[in-house]
C-alpha cells in the first residue's frame, strides 16, 4: 500500500449518516458478530470535510448530512464535545481527536485553527526517518485512549515516503449496569443461529423492573438496560424469528417506539467481540466518490495535493455481568494527489438467538451491532 497522505482517525454526533453507514455495515456482515461506532467514521470524514473543496465537498456534506455552512459544522461539533465532557464520569466515556503531521509537510493554518478549536484536535510533528518509532507513537496514542482495547490502527508499510498525516478521533467506554446480573446465575446455555445450527454461551440471568415491550412494527422485543448513574444505556433489539434480525435491521434506524415498564425475566449471552473492517467502498456506494480520487479537492486540509484512499475502523465490546465495556477506531487514509396506570406485565426476554443492541443516550449513539452467533 503507497499513501501519500493518510488520515487517520480512532474512535468516535450522530445522525442519519451513522443509521445509513450501520445498515451496510449490517448486511456485509449478516453472518458475523458486530461492534462498531458509525459516530466514530462521522468525526473522521467530518475532520476531513472542514478541508475539502468543490464537489469533493459537496458528495462529503451530502452524505454526512453537514450544513453548507463550515462554521455551523465547528459549531456542532464544538457543542457536542463541550458536553461530552461534561457529563457525569460513573459510566466512563471519552472521546478524543489527534493529528500527527509528516515533519515534511504543514497543515493549511486554517484548517489547524478550526479543527484545534471545534474538535480539540491538537496537531504534533512526526519524523519518517525512522518508520518503526512513527508508527508506534501513532498506535500508542490510540492505545491509551482505548485504555488497551485497540492496540494498532497504523502498520509500518502505511507510513511509506508519501505519507502526509494522521487524523486521529477515539472512543472509550465502560460502564456498570444499574441492575448487575449475579454471576452465580450464569449458566451454559444454547443459542440457535439463523441458520439452524445450535452453539452454546454462558447465559446470564436477571429477573428486575425494565423499560421494554413488544413492538408489532419491528415484531421484536426491545428491552433497555441502563448504566449506573448515567444517561447511557444499552437497548437491545430481539426478533421474533431467530431469522428475523437482517429484516429488523432495516427497521430499527432513530427507533422512538414506547417502552412500558416490565417485570422481565431476561436472558442474555456474555459476549466479547471484535471487528475491523476496511470502509471505502461502502462510503464511495454511499456517495463520497470524488474524496477518493486523483481530482479530490483537499486544498484546505494540507499544503500538497491529496486524496482519501483507506478508510479503517477497528472496535471492540465486551459485555458480562458487572457492564460493558467498548471501544473504536477508525481509520481515513488520504493520498496525494392510562394505561400506563396498570401494574407492568411480566415478560420473558430471552436472548438465545441472534439481536440486535446499541449503546446510546438521549440523542446519540456512540456504538451499534450485532451478536448472531457464539465465539467459535
């Protein structure tokens, strides 16, 4: 692989892009088990956007859904930020965002005051001449920032001589679940795949009070499990049909449905996943096709000419009965060139076939997947 600039970025605010990237993301790999952070490839296509130009802007901006106006995308992203890290630190959520710059080249000052100003992005100079060191400063950032979760998002052929710069974006979190599962209730159990095969997981047990229903639109279950002292939670989406989760996929984007409270006996599968995937194509299907050519229009972003040519992200999640921890990175590379009022119901929530879940807030979700069948 030759690159003459790369952008490179860890994770990961969120909107229809995100639904849109998660739904390819889902169908390329119905068979396997997903982590990712669709708001993480949203940061990192948004830090390239601020220097983009021309119709290379305009594919980007249309399909990040971003204004027209680049100080109303500092703004938002100035905004979002600001509040991340305001809020509470019991679940522990972190975003951050890096560049490192080949000491060859020098970023437009411009884009070094906005991305330094809207996306804390603080730039730092790193020399080639010795490749090993380089890319070990780069994956070591993103180590630390995933607390050990993503140990590498650059290898030494992607810093070739050609290489220009590393954006860098990453997300960690890890929180305890409000209602814990006893781990004395975990127990071997089976788990049918939708093609019929049976694998077995240690299924965790919990009988407690939950937000969760049945929706006849999604025919699936969905139940929300929320973090201790915090705004976040998981929502976990359950087919009907053990076959039924490619169809709810479809179904689940900015899903508002109401969730009633529950006496709910719920079973779910301890899980630990991890994912990469190259993303290029999906966003070039997607409509950013101008980006990755040798016509791309980043003249804002870097004093050399320039197109985006890898795209990476790398996740992972583990979920067990004290809570859940995930993390993300992904990687952009740049070439040159009153019925309320009645007592809940009980329902039986029973995870033993492949779902759905996400990791959100009130107006964002930081990670999104997919478990369809047991670690092999």
């Amino acid at each position: 692989m030759k690159y003459l600039c790369l952008i490179l970025l860890a994770t990961s605010v969120t909107g229809r892009f995100t639904d849109d990237l998660y739904q390819y993301l889902a169908k390329d790999n119905a068979n396997e088990n997903i982590i990712s952070s669709p708001l993480s490839v949203e940061i990192a296509m948004s830090l390239a956007y601020m220097g983009a130009g021309g119709k290379t802007a305009q594919e980007m901006r249309n399909v990040l859904k971003l204004p027209a106006d680049k100080k109303e995308v500092a703004r938002k992203y100035k905004n979002f930020l600001t509040n991340l890290k305001r809020r509470e630190k019991v679940a522990i959520l972190d975003l951050a965002n890096r560049i490192y710059v080949n000491d060859r080249y020098s970023l437009v000052p411009e884009f070094n005051q906005v991305v330094r100003d809207s996306f804390k992005a603080e730039a730092e100079a790193i020399s080639l001449k010795d490749t090993t060191k380089a890319v070990s400063i780069i994956n070591n950032w993103v180590k630390d920032q995933t607390h050990d979760r993503i140990k590498s998002i650059v290898k030494k052929e992607d810093l070739s001589n050609n290489f220009i710069m590393v954006l860098l974006n990453a997300i960690y979190f890890k929180g305890q679940w409000q209602y814990q599962f006893d781990s004395s209730n975990t127990k071997k159990a089976d788990f049918r795949t939708a093609d019929k095969k049976i694998g077995s997981v240690q299924m965790m047990s919990l009988s407690g009070s939950f937000r969760a229903n049945y929706i006849p639109e999604l025919d699936a279950k969905v139940i929300e499990l929320p973090y201790r002292n915090s705004s976040l939670s998981m929502v976990i989406f359950l087919p009907e049909k053990v076959d039924g989760l490619p169809e709810l996929e479809k179904k689940i984007a900015g899903f508002s449905g109401y969730l009633r409270r529950h006496n709910v006996n719920l079973k779910l599968p301890k899980f630990k996943i991890e994912f990469s995937t190259l993303l290029k194509d999906i966003l070039i299907k997607m409509g950013i096709v101008d980006a990755f050519t040798q016509g791309a229009d980043l003249s804002g972003l870097v004093k050399a000419e320039a197109k985006i040519s890898k795209v990476i992200q790398k996740a992972f999640i583990e979920v067990n009965e004290e809570g859940a921890e995930a993390a993300a990175a992904t990687a952009v590379g740049v070439s040159f060139t009153c019925e309320r009022c009645r007592p809940p119901p009980s329902m039986e929530f029973n995870a033993d076939h492949p779902f759905a879940y996400v990791i959100r807030d009130e107006k964002t979700i930081y990670f999104q997947g997919h478990f369809v069948k047991p670690k092999q």
